[in-house]
C-alpha cells in the first residue's frame, strides 16, 4: 500500500470535494500547512490541514487520517458556531467537548463511518504526548483530553490529578450528551467549560502547548503496535460504537476501495485534472468545433519574429562595457558596446480570461488574440496554464483550456473556440473554483484578463489576498474599448490588491503585455 501515492494537486482536489460534500458547503476552501496543526476558519470557510508528510505510519494509513480529519472539520463547519483558539485552556476544553459533540451529529448523518473514526482514534491517541513530557498544570489539561478522549492516558499522573480528571471527563461527557439530545449548540456547551477548569482547577488562560507526535511523522507503526493501540481504544469506545473488528478496522477495506479509484482516476486525468466537474472546473467539449476561425497566423508570426531572440535564449543589449563596440551607438549618444545575454523565461503562469456577456461583441478578436499569446508562450517553451470563466444555465462556469501539465495544441484551440461569452463577472467565485489548483500548483503569476467590475469587490480582494499569501504574484489586465476605459478598470482592480495592473485597449497588445510581465518576473 505505501507503493501508491496520489500527487498533491489531487489530495487537494479530493479534499476540497470531500469537505464540502460532508459540510453541503460548497464555497469552502482547504489548504495544506506544514506551519499549523489541522485548523478550521468558520468566517473565512475554510480549512487548513496538516499535511500526509507530517502524520504518522504508512501512506494509505495517513491519507485515512486525512480523510477523517477533513470529516471533522466537515462537521464543525456543519454544526459549530465557534471556534476558539486552542492555545489556552478555555478554548482547548471548549473545542474538545465540540469534537465529541460533533462526531455524534456527524455520524447520524453519515452512517458506517464508525470503523474509520476507530481508526482514526487509535492514531489520535498515538499522536498524543507521553505525560511525563509535558510539564506543569498543562500536563492536567493533556491527561483529561487524553481520558475523555480516549477513556485511557498514557504514563503516569499524581493520585489527586487523575480524581479531578476522571470527575471532569463525567462531567464533560455528560453535558455533551445532553446538548445532543436537547438540541443544544456551541454557545450552551460554552456556558459549561469554566465549571469544568473549576473541577480542574487550572487557570482559563492556561497556556496549552502544542501537541506533536511523539513518533517521527511518516514512521510507520508495526502492525502490532497499532493493533496494541486500536485494541484499547476500541474497547474504551465500546459504550459509544459498540464492538469493532480490529483487523477489519485496520485493514480499511472499503476505503482501500475507494482509494484505488482514485489512483486510477489520478493516473486517467494527468491531461484534465481530477473530477474538474465536482469541484467547479469543466472541460469544454470539442468536438464539431472549428478552432481555425480564432487563428490570427499574421498576428503569431509577427510575435514569434518580435520574441525570436527569447526563443534562441540570447539577446543583443547595449551596455557601458562589453564584447564589441558599437560605433553608430556611440554617436547616437546610446550606451557604446553590445553583449550577448542569456535571456529565458522560467517564470510559471496561469491566466484566467474573462468570458462575460461585455466581451461578447468583441470574443472572435479577443479570442485570436489570446490564442496569439498561447501559440508565442508555447514557442517560447513557457510553462503555462489557461483558464477562463462564462455563465452557462445560469451558473458561473470556470472552463479548463489547457492545464500546465499538457503541451498547448489543437485540442486546447478547440476548448477555447467553443466558449460563449455570457454573464457577469463574479471573480471572487471563479478564484475559489480554482482555489485548489493554484494552491498545489502555485505558479508564479496569476494574471486575469477582464473588461468588468467584479461582481463582489470585498470578496475578490478578500480571495487575492488569500492566493498571494501562497506566494503567487496577482496581476490584472483591464481590457476596455479606448485607452480612457482601460485605464479606468485598471485602477479599479489595483484597489483590489492585485500586485500590478495593466491597461490595453487594443486587443492585439495582449501578448507582448503578457511577455513583457514575464520578462520582468
């Protein structure tokens, strides 16, 4: 089972599916950070994960952590009005009561999960740390997580703590139960979490560090070793999930099932993207399409004869000092002496094109002219995707025309002649569709060509600074019918927090606009 791994774009694409699906959220986000424990941001609608690399055991075992962490946090997004942070002891206790709260919701709605929280469970509790490692009162709060949790602790605790920690853990237990059958939600179960520091007896802001894995992450657990561990958590749960298989439970049956789908899915869609119609992304179809029609060949050579030099990797430049002096230069008043310089483009580029029902009087030039660009960017071996967005039974749309994983050709001319400029521009929407490719791919630059007002200006600049933050230069081109109104939609979108925005009022322009980015990157 360790033999099989899915690449990175894809754990991020079927986490994004499954969260939303478990949450019925469709516009949630998920990230991987190495920085942070696993974590949701209920007003931001998103979750950030831990990634497989830094969990325990083998892989297939550590996508089952992943999967069930994003069931969590599926749930806490569905059930939980808040969220504290876990670094002090209140809000550590609130969100543990929360968690069993919760798996208890979650599971009457999605039945014969039981067996993968088990198992899920026995790897929480072999995350946890060994008492004598934690130091203080803190150790006090990791014991009654550990006992309420887990209905065991591991190493040792003074004869009066445990007293106090088995009273908190029946307390805890006990008015969880009583939300759930009484219809009670965070704010109530809040109301309960200083009687159980009292119980405690700790302080509220008790500083609560930060669990890791007392076993380095990717180790993997010998069978009997987890066994061992699935053993004793099975039979403490047995009140809540009566009894389980520990071999069935370890051998994860039907989701090695699913995981093997996934794997021949992950190998079918290396030229598409997985599953793009679940998570917001489709493919244009192609067939009976005549691309020829957006072929501006005039307007491609005349680039590739501009670019030409970008194309050998070498270009004249005249400079103070260099290989030969250049005596008309040096009348003209210019620097003297011209060099060969080594120039290449290694700059990784998505663009996003806009394809809104104000585009549509003009979509066969925009389309030659972006085609132009595509066919001068494959010349020049840049590494590219494309994308674009339009309105279709009445539904924003993001079009995948050509991932950065596949040569541009034929087939991605026919996907963006096929496209029918409609709608409005819902930017902010479109970003999160494509949240999940730009977050496991992480280009260089994303650069969006529109000629409209986004429909949401708050969220659209609430979405760049979420994709800057993953080290991606946000750049815009406002795309108008005379320079005035270029202009003006540029300035517009650099109050969004685009890093750099460009004006073009002649469609033909766009290319060497876009080359001239990249030749700046």
């Amino acid at each position: 089972m360790q033999s099989l791994e899915l690449r990175n774009e894809t754990l991020v694409e079927i986490a994004t599916f499954l969260v939303r699906r478990w949450s019925q959220k469709e516009n949630v986000l998920v990230e991987f950070s190495d920085k942070t424990e696993t974590k949701t941001r209920i007003i931001e609608n998103k979750v950030i994960l831990t990634p497989l690399e830094k969990r325990i055991g083998s892989y297939f075992q550590r996508y089952r952590q992943l999967r069930m962490s994003l069931w969590y946090e599926a749930m806490r997004l569905k059930f939980c009005k808040k969220i504290l942070s876990s670094d002090h002891a209140y809000g550590f206790i609130l969100n543990t009561l929360e968690t069993r709260r919760i798996e208890s919701l979650g599971r009457k709605i999605w039945r014969g999960m039981d067996e993968e929280i088990i198992f899920n469970y026995s790897f929480m509790f072999v995350s946890r740390p060994p008492l004598h490692t934690v130091y203080g009162k803190a150790r006090i709060v990791e014991a009654f997580y550990q006992y309420f949790m887990f209905g065991a602790i591991k190493g040792e605790i003074q004869s009066s703590h445990i007293e106090k920690i088995k009273k908190a853990s029946t307390f805890g237990i006990k008015v969880v139960d009583e939300a759930i059958q009484k219809g009670h939600d965070t704010d109530w179960l809040e109301k309960k979490v200083n009687e159980i520091i009292k119980i405690l007896d700790i302080d509220s802001l008790l500083t609560v560090p930060v669990s890791l894995p007392f076993m380095k992450a990717g180790m993997a657990l010998t069978q009997e070793e987890l066994l061992k561990f699935l053993t004793i958590v099975s039979k403490n749960k047995e009140g809540d999930f009566g009894k389980t298989d520990p071999k069935a439970v370890i051998a994860g049956q039907d989701v090695y099932d699913e995981y093997k789908i996934l794997l021949d899915e992950n190998k079918k869609s290396d030229n598409t993207g997985l599953m793009p119609k679940v998570i917001g992304l489709q493919t244009p179809a192609t067939k009976n399409v005549d691309e020829t029609k957006i072929y501006d060949i005039s307007l491609i050579n005349n680039l590739k004869i501009k670019f030409k030099e970008w194309k050998s990797g070498w270009k004249e430049e005249h400079l103070k000092s260099g290989d030969e002096f250049d005596e008309e230069s040096y009348l003209e008043g210019h620097e003297p002496f011209f060099t060969d310089v080594k120039k290449s483009i290694k700059t990784k580029i998505v663009i996003l094109l806009d394809h809104s029902s104000s585009i549509s009087s003009e979509a066969l030039e925009y389309k030659k002219a972006t085609l132009a660009l595509c066919e001068v960017l494959a010349y020049l071996n840049v590494k590219f995707a494309v994308y674009a967005f339009s309105t279709e039974n009445r539904a924003v749309v993001c079009w995948q025309v050509k991932p950065d994983s596949v040569k541009w050709n034929t087939t991605s001319a026919k996907r963006l002649a096929q496209i029918v400029a409609n709608g409005s521009t819902p930017l902010a929407e479109v970003y999160k569709k494509m949240h999940p490719i730009l977050q496991s791919k992480r280009p260089d630059i994303f650069l969006t060509l529109t000629d409209g007002e986004p429909s949401d200006p708050a969220a659209v600049r609430n979405m760049t600074k979420t994709l800057k933050s993953f080290g991606i230069q946000m750049v815009a081109i406002g795309l108008g019918q005379n320079t005035l109104r270029a202009t003006t939609i540029a300035l517009n979108l650099k109050r969004l927090g685009y890093e750099r925005t460009l004006a073009v009022s002649r469609l033909n322009d766009i290319p060497s606009k876009v080359i001239g980015i990249l030749e700046e990157s």
